[in-house]
C-alpha cells in the first residue's frame, strides 16, 4: 500500500503562488540576457551617481554621493562652451546625415533596381571603401581642403557626405532588393518616371531602412572625435561635444564630478533620440537583407 505524504509550508514562511513561480521562471529563462543588460548599465549609473557628488567625495571609493549636488551641471556650463559644442555638433550631425541620405538613396536605388554595365563592379567599389580606413587618404584629402582654405572649419566633414557613404549605400541597397518589383512595373505602367517612382513607391515602402540608416549616420557623427580634431581643433569656435569634451577633461582631470557631469550631458541628446526611435531602428536593421 502506497502512502502519499503531503509537504506543508514551515510555519512563518510564505507560499510561493502562481506570480512568484513566473517571476522565477522568468528570471531563469533571462537570466543571461539581465546579467549583460546590468553590465551595460552599471557604467552608467557609475557616470550618473559620481556626476552628483562633491568634489572631495569623487577622491574617494564611495559609490554613493553623501549630497546630491546639482549645481555640478550648472557649473558644467559656466566653466565651458557647451551651448556652442552642442550646436556645432547638431550642424555636423544633422547636415551630415540630411546629406548623405540626399546623396545614397538615389545610388542605392540604381544599384538595386537599374541593370547596367559594370553594376557588380560598382557594387564591389562600395564594398572596398566600406574596408578602407579614412587615416589612409587622410594626408591628400586634408592638403585639398587646406588648398581651399576650409581647415578649422566642419565643412571638410559635411560636404563630402554629399557624395555618398559606402555602408549607408550598402544597407539600403540590401533592403531595396527586397522590395518586390511587381510595385515599381505597376508604378511605370500608370506613367511614373524613376524619379516619381522613387519618392512616391520605393521612399514610402523604405522607411525604417532610411530611419535606421540615417540614425546610424547622426550617431556616427554625433560621436565623431577623429574629424573634428583633424580638421576643428586649431579654431575652438568651431569644436563638437567630443572634441570639447576631451578638453573639458583634461583641464578638469582632478574634479571627476564635472568631468562625469559633462559626459551625461553630452549623452543625453543620443540618449533621448534613440529612446523615442529605437523601434523604427530596429526594424530596420532586421528588415536590411543579406540578399544579393
């Protein structure tokens, strides 16, 4: 004869419910997925946390500020030009993307659609100057722009998006591959020429492809430092957040707690702009095809 026993709970210990075992479960099931999410974080809360503390307290291995103080991001911008760096930045960012966007869609959509002579060649020519580091014809295109006395200026790094951009080309032209050609033949049947069928078919339907290249773009330029020290740094009136941000640091490499301020103020725009445009972004990242 078989005895069933039935465990009860100790006394003053409380019962796992239905919620607790789905809490567990899902901690179990996320469990790798949390520990690198707090790995990202952490850096974070680390600029955050040390952005308020007093300056004594940032010499210390105190990982929480005694007082919050504030006024660190107040003083941020009375001892720099951040207003000034915030708007050279947001000219080179957004110039350079509105630029390159005006310039790769075109490209991308004639690699993708239009058969020509040499369409694989030049497919190719993107792909090698997507592997061609900029420090190689860094010395000749500079002597160009000092020829037409551009240097200490952003120019150099917004006029030449105005000609395209090898990965933004490539990403868009994966995606527009995709896009099934039954709509452009309807488009040319009811009398649209390339151009009309551009804007009002293949633009509409490539939304989250241009979002997600365009913020690739204004991130990229966003956190640009290489550019605007070779070309920016001999004229401060000119500097972005990045390069201002390397010497707001190295005036004040004592006082952490500006230091750290100003780097949260330098991310928060990203920040901000990725939060309200992050589902777009990742559409269409996983929307850009591998096809060929």
């Amino acid at each position: 004869m078989t005895t069933l026993t039935m465990k009860r709970a100790a006394p003053g210990s409380p019962a796992r419910g239905p919620r607790t075992r789905r809490v567990l479960y899902w901690i179990a099931t996320h469990a790798v997925a949390v520990a690198l999410s707090l790995m990202f974080v952490a850096p974070l809360v680390f600029v955050a946390l040390t952005a308020v503390m007093s300056t004594d307290q940032t010499l210390t291995g105190d990982l929480w500020p005694d007082t919050w103080n504030w006024g660190n991001f107040a003083e941020v911008f009375a001892r720099s030009r951040l207003l000034a760096w915030l708007g050279n930045t947001f000219l080179y960012a957004g110039l350079g993307t509105a630029f390159m966007l005006l310039s790769s869609i075109p490209v991308a959509y004639a690699m993708a659609r239009f058969r020509f002579r040499g369409r694989r060649l030049a497919f190719l020519a993107v792909i090698t100057m997507m592997m061609l580091p900029p420090q190689v014809v860094a010395v000749p295109v500079y002597l160009i722009w000092a020829r037409l006395d551009l240097t200490g200026t952003l120019w150099p790094l917004i006029l030449p998006m105005l000609f395209g951009d090898a990965f933004s080309i490539f990403l868009l032209r994966q995606f527009l591959v995709t896009i099934p050609r039954e709509y452009t033949e309807a488009a040319r049947v009811d009398g649209c020429s390339d151009l009309q069928t551009l804007i009002r078919v293949i633009l509409p339907m490539a939304r989250p492809a241009i979002a997600a290249v365009g913020l690739f773009q204004f991130f990229y330029c966003w956190n640009d430092y290489y550019g605007p020290l070779l070309y920016a740094q001999i004229n401060e009136e000119n500097w972005t957040l990045s390069l201002g941000l390397a010497s707001f640091r190295a005036l004040h490499s004592v006082q952490w707690n500006l230091t750290m301020a100003a780097t949260l103020l330098v991310m928060a725009p990203v920040i901000i702009v990725f939060f309200f445009a992050q589902k777009v972004f990742i559409e269409g990242v996983t929307l850009t095809g591998v096809k060929g």
